[in-house]
C-alpha cells in the first residue's frame, strides 16, 4: 500500500468517524436524556475523536446527573461552565443537530 492510499484511508476513516459522532451528538441534543441513557453505558467523553464532541457529550452527562433537561441552550450553559467554551461550540452544536441520526446504538458500537 502506497503512502498516498494509506493517507487517504485514513482521512476517510477520520470522516466517517466525524460523521458518526455527528450523529450520535445531533441525536442526543434532539432526543435528551432518553437517547443519552440509550447509549451511555457503551460510550463516553473518549469515544469521541472531535473535542468538541467530548465538550458536549461531557456537558449532557452532567446536565443528567444534575436532573437539568438536555437542550442546546442548556449544553451550551454547561460547556461555558466546565469548558470555557465560545462560539466554535455553538456552531457545532448547530451543524450536529441538523443531521439525521438514524439508528443511534448501531454507531455508538
């Protein structure tokens, strides 16, 4: 396998991982606690390749554990708290949420 085709393996592997994390994200915000009850006990923060991603996946589980409801104001509040989060992250939250989920515990394996 040439440099070049192990590269671009790799970049494709890194989109789809992007792509799923997305998903699994969008998926939470647009659900709350039920999705993320669904597929805790098979993910965490280190599941996540994009930091942003590991920022409010990490935000939702403690917005569960303070029994405060999973919405995008409420992530963005909690990444503010623990993260010092700014703009970049609500742009995510914004662009993740648009995605269409499909079956959520299937990516999250």
């Amino acid at each position: 396998m040439s440099k070049r085709t192990s590269a671009r393996d790799a970049a494709k592997n890194t989109l789809d991982l992007s792509v799923e994390e997305n998903a699994i994200i969008s998926s939470i915000v647009k659900n709350g606690k039920d999705t993320l009850i669904d597929v805790i006990d098979i993910i965490s923060e280190s599941s996540f390749f994009d930091i942003k991603n590991q920022i409010i996946f990490e935000s939702a589980k403690k917005l569960l554990d303070k029994n405060i409801e999973i919405t995008k104001p409420n992530i963005l509040i909690e990444s503010r708290n623990g993260w010092n989060a700014d703009q970049e992250i609500f742009s995510h939250l914004e662009s993740s949420i648009n995605l269409d989920s499909g079956s959520l515990r299937s990516m999250a394996k």
